[in-house]
C-alpha cells in the first residue's frame, strides 16, 4: 500500500484530493492542513516523515495570494520557495517521491503561443518569482520529482473566481471583468484525479509538466461563460474591462502547452467541458 502524504489539506486543490482520494482504497492517504502541519517547520516536516513511511508528497501548500505577495515577499519566498526546499530534502532523505504544484505565473505572458516547459522563465511578480524558487531548489536537491505547472484554478471549495462569480451573481451585482489576461480556468478536481493517475501508475517519467484544462479564455470569457451555463445571468450585468487596477503585474498570456503531459500521462479536458460538469454536479 502506497502512503501519500498531502500538505495544504484544506486548501482547493487538497480538498479535491481528499474528494477523489475515496477512488484509490489501495492508497493510504494523510492530509495535512496547515494547522496540522506548518511545512515553514522543519520540525513538524521532520516529525511526520519520520513517524510515516511515505512513498508520495503531495504539496499541495502554497502561498497564493497573489496581491498580498507584492507586500509579504518574505513571508511568500519563505513558504513557495525554502519550505519547497525542505520538503525536498525530507523527500530526499526518507526515499519519497515529491509531486509539487506550481504555476503558470513563473512566465511573463508576452509570448503570444502556448508556453511550453522548456521556454524561458521570467515571472512578472513577486509569487511568480517565488515559485520559480521552489521550482529550482527542488530540481537542485532531488532526482524524482514531478513539478505540475497549473493555472487559474477554481472549484466548488473555497475563495475563487467561480465561487465569487456565482455569489455575485445571487447579489445581481454589476461586474467589470478585465480582458486583458489569456489563459486558461483549470478545475481543480481535474488536476487532483490527474495527480492520483500519475502516482496510480508509478509513471518514473519525473520532470516539469503543464497540467491545465486545454483551451484557452479572458477573465470575462470565463465568467460569461460561469453566468450563461449556471442560468444564473438574470439581472447581472457583466461588463468588458480592458484594464484592471491591481498591485501585481499579471502575464498577459500563460496558457500552458500539453504537448508533454498529454503525450506521457494521456489528455485533459477542455476548460468548458469541465466547468459544465462542475456546475452540473452543484
């Protein structure tokens, strides 16, 4: 039986996880919130790896707040980038693979096709350059790795895009949604049941990879799309912006190429698709 570690239990991507987890009974699963197990900790690291015999890490923790990483550099380097390293290193150590989420951010967006793995980095802002620095210690301290790069995740747990669309739609708010980002809505529950295909198939095929829904969409794509499909569209008015005032500067382009991931672990899903299946399921 396979032991899986999760940090960022309650986060989105954890709570899909522990979500699709009831479909793999052969896996034994512990999921670690941020209460349960602070991963800035070496101690808390050291003590759960030494008192489990843990096969996967799943780190799922990050700091993502994207606007408040502009003021907290330290704090979000601290935990994207040097609590990264220790995970490695306690992967390392105690013969653990290590699967770690980053991010389409660790690009500048001023490419104008999709980004593939091997393109230049160069994040925009400070939780771009953050996880680009987790991403370069873990590949300096281990050998097997999987580093997923996703984007614009969102589902039916937590604060996210979706979420407040829908909310704001009860509300019959006015919504100014910016045009001016491409990239592409990616449901959390798809990239949880592809991390759990990949540790299912003990694929040694380690390396970076770009697990995002296909397909590509403006902020405003995605919420029309949210308002026409939920039929909640009635009495919102949704309005194009082709500028939004925000602390950190935002690639203006990030949609991830597949190419790779779809010709190792097998294709992921259009964005629409999936998000028409979420809200079906809610």
């Amino acid at each position: 039986m396979k032991t899986i570690l999760v940090t960022g239990a309650t986060g989105q991507l954890g709570q899909c996880l522990q979500k699709h987890s009831k479909l793999y009974p052969d896996f034994s699963f512990l999921f670690c919130s941020s209460r349960e197990l602070d991963i800035t900790s070496k101690e808390q690291l050291e003590s759960v790896f030494k008192s489990n015999k843990i096969d996967y890490c799943i780190n799922a923790a990050a700091y993502t707040n994207v606007e408040q990483a502009e003021k907290e550099r330290e704090k979000a380097f601290r935990v994207n980038a040097d609590a990264a390293a220790d995970i490695a290193e306690f992967c390392r150590e105690f013969q653990a693979k290590l699967i770690h989420i980053s991010t389409d951010y660790v690009f500048n967006g001023r490419k104008d096709e999709a980004y593939l793995e091997t393109d230049e980095v160069d994040p925009i802002n400070v939780y771009g350059a953050s996880k680009l620095k987790g991403e370069e210690k873990i590949q300096e301290i281990l050998k097997e790795f999987f580093i997923l790069r996703t984007s614009w995740l969102y589902s039916e747990f937590g604060h996210n895009f979706y979420n407040t669309i829908l909310k704001k739609a009860e509300e019959k708010a006015e919504l100014n949604i910016t045009t001016s980002q491409v990239g592409t809505p990616t449901n959390a529950n798809d990239l949880a049941k592809y991390i759990l295909q990949i540790i299912n198939s003990g694929s040694a095929q380690y390396g970076i990879y770009h697990v995002s829904n296909e397909g590509e969409a403006t902020w405003y794509d995605f919420a029309k799309e949210i308002l026409d499909y939920s039929g909640k569209k009635e009495g919102v008015t949704l309005n194009k912006t082709g500028f939004y005032q925000t602390l950190a500067e935002r690639p203006g382009y990030s949609v991830l190429s597949k190419k790779k991931t779809n010709r190792t672990f097998g294709p992921v899903q259009n964005w629409k698709i999936s998000l028409h299946q979420l809200i079906d399921e809610n």
